[in-house]
C-alpha cells in the first residue's frame, strides 16, 4: 500500500453499507484515520468491524445527516477523537425505490425526504465540517452527485433534483474555499450494485440487467470501484483538481 492518506482524518457519511463501507475501508487501509457516519448503528458497527480486521483506526458514529445537532456533534465528535479533520466524503443518499416514479405521482413528504437527506445532509456536513478544514489548514471535499444529475435516467424526481443541485454546490464551495487551501469536487458514478439498488429490484427485478445493458463495460460497478476515485479525489494526487464532476459509470453517459 501506498498510504497515499497517511496522518489524515476522513468523515465520511452513509458508511453502513454500499459505497460508504467500502471506501471506509479503502481510506483506512490508505491510512486515514476514518469517522464512519451512518443513521443505520447497526451497520456502521459491522463496518468498523471489518475497518479494524483490515487493520486500520476507526470510530463509528450514529448519525443522522439531516439533522443540524446530530451532525455538528459528530464533526465533533471527529475532532475530539483524532484531533483534527481533513476529509468530507458526503455519500448519504437516499432514492425512491421506485426509480420510475413522476412528480405527479411523487408525495411532498417523500420528496422533501430525499432533499433532506442528499441535499440538506450535504450542506450541513459542509457547513460544520468546513471550519475544521481550515483550522487543518486545508483539505478535500467530495460530495457525491450522480449521472442522474447529467442525463435523464431513472431514479425519481427528488432524486435526480439532489443530485443536480450537489454539482452546483460543489463548484460553488469550489470556487469559495480555494484560497484557504481546500478542494471541492463532486463524485458522480452510475449504475452501482449497492443495497440501495438491490432493494429497488424488489420494485423493478429487471433493474440490473437492464442498466448493465445500457452501460457500455456491460455491468455495474461495485462499491470498491467508486471508492477507489473517492480516494483519487480525496488524497493529494488530486491536488491540482477543484470543482470538477468526476463521472465514473462504465460510459454510461456517452452512449
């Protein structure tokens, strides 16, 4: 390994299962120091289970992102714990399970659910977890966006308005905080087989081949996959990358 995360500190949200465990588990192995934040304790309790077995250091923390006390307490959390924080991986996200869903069919209280969650979680982890960043003298942001922000593909309205307005906050945050020494760029995968899209089989039980058909490398990525480009954007090989989309989905929006 190369420790390419040697002596730093990562939050990362939405880290019971899916592409949060997974890049828990890629970040600690890295040598970052992990905050593995998730609503599902249970879950995020496992992960820190395999984090140590992989022998690295991490603390779990139960945390709903929407919620402003429960994450200014986490980042502080982090911070008594470690000392310091230089990473932000805002992966939380929630989507309906039916990825067809309309707007007219959509209730307002199951939209506003999914705002809070991936838009409003992302603001609030960004909104604590900032003055960390500068107090650390700089760092990396990665919030996770999606290519239902950038094609009309399935995943509901709510859903894909989250993932429009992550890129718009991304580069807003980018073009902010870049002088005080921190880079901000938005992570937008495709088609990955995670729990969430497992569980919108149940709706859809054609879902995975149908969008591993549409995505040229012909499958979904798995969660390792994605970890694997957060870890890009959140060591120092990125360091000249702010503001960017990083699209990781198979040629998925080419075609």
């Amino acid at each position: 390994m190369l420790k390419r995360l040697e002596g730093k500190v990562a939050f990362i949200t939405g880290a019971a299962g899916g592409q949060g465990r997974a890049a828990a588990i890629v970040f600690a192995r890295e040598g970052a120091k992990v905050a593995a934040v998730d609503v599902d304790a249970q879950g995020v309790d496992e992960t820190i289970r395999l984090v140590k077995e992989a022998g690295g250091e991490a603390i779990a923390i139960h945390c709903d992102v929407s919620n402003e006390e429960q994450v200014k307490a986490a980042i502080a959390k982090t911070v008594e714990a470690f000392g310091k924080l230089n990473i932000l991986y805002n992966n939380a996200g929630i989507a309906h399970r039916n990825i067809f869903i309309t707007v007219e069919e959509l209730d307002v209280e199951e939209w506003e659910k999914i705002q809070n969650v991936n838009l409003k979680g992302t603001y609030l982890v960004c909104k604590h977890g900032i003055p960390e960043l500068v107090r650390a003298g700089g760092g990396s942001i990665i919030n996770t966006a999606s290519t239902a922000a950038l094609i009309n593909s399935p995943g509901g309205p709510s859903y894909s308005a989250t993932k429009g307005a992550i890129i718009s906050l991304t580069r807003h945050l980018a073009a902010t905080y870049a002088k005080k020494g921190i880079r901000v760029n938005a992570l937008a995968p495709g088609y990955v087989k995670t729990p969430m899209t497992k569980a919108m089989e149940e709706v859809f039980p054609d879902l995975d081949r149908v969008a591993s058909e549409a995505t040229p490398l012909g499958r979904g990525a798995d969660p390792e996959e994605i970890a694997n480009v957060a870890l890009f954007l959140a060591s120092d090989e990125s360091s000249f990358v702010t503001g960017a989309v990083i699209v990781a989905d198979g040629g998925l929006t080419i075609v």
